[in-house]
C-alpha cells in the first residue's frame, strides 16, 4: 500500500510540475542561460523519483517511472486538451517531440529512483548491523 501511495504522490507531483513549467510559473528567469534551466528541471524530476524510490525501497526504478509516466499522462490530459487537436506546442510542436522527451524522463526517473531504493536499503542494512553489533 505504501508503494501505491508514492507512486500516485509522486505522479501529481510531477504532472503539477510539468503543467507549471510549461505555462511559464517556474520557468526561470531569462538571465539563466537555456543549459541551466534544463539542468534545473532534470534536478528537481530526479528529487521526486528519488524520494519515490527511496519510499518504495523495493523495485524504486519501477515505481519511479511508473509515477513518472502518470504525472505525464496526467500533464497531457489536462494541460494539452485544451487545444484541440493536441497540438503539443510547448514541447516542440510534434507528438514525436513528446514521445522522446517522455523517454528521456523515464529512464531518467528510473536511475533516480534506483538510487533511493538503494539508499533505504543500504540505511536498513547498517541499522540492523548497528542494533545487532556488527561493524
């Protein structure tokens, strides 16, 4: 049940985050050069895959894009419905633009939420050595 529940907390959280970034609320400022501001969006992606991995412990990679392509999918319905036909204009203007760009992100939410996966595995292992005496 904890699993469920990081991967639909971190699928709003990155479904709001894209809907914000593509409507200009956190886009940067046009002082930060175009190199920084992807860096900042791959950054804060990556924070919520890792928190999703480091909550799902188990199989995080999974769950982090599993969350990832949901906050996707739910980034299209509701911010690209609204022009019809889906023209996807905020993201290169072609499906095939979004499409790689999705890759892109999953496999990017996959390497962080393996990195918090293995994080809160390795926390427990060296708090069961700790409570055992183990060094």
């Amino acid at each position: 049940m904890r699993s469920v529940i990081a991967i639909v907390i971190g699928a709003a959280a990155v479904g709001i985050y894209l809907d914000q970034v593509y409507s200009g609320v956190l886009r940067p400022q046009q002082s930060i050069p175009a190199p920084l501001a992807s860096a900042i969006n791959f950054g804060l992606v990556a924070l919520i895959a890792f928190l999703v991995g480091l909550t799902v412990t188990r199989r995080g990679w999974l769950a982090a894009s599993v969350g990832y392509f949901i906050g996707l999918f739910v980034w299209v319905v509701v911010d690209l419905r609204p022009s019809p036909p889906w023209v996807p204009t905020d993201v290169g203007g072609t499906w095939e633009a979004v499409f790689m760009w999705a890759l892109i992100g999953c496999l990017w939410s996959a390497l962080f939420g393996g990195a918090g996966s293995w994080t809160a595995r390795s926390r427990k292992r060296t708090s069961a050595r700790r409570a055992t005496g183990v060094s």
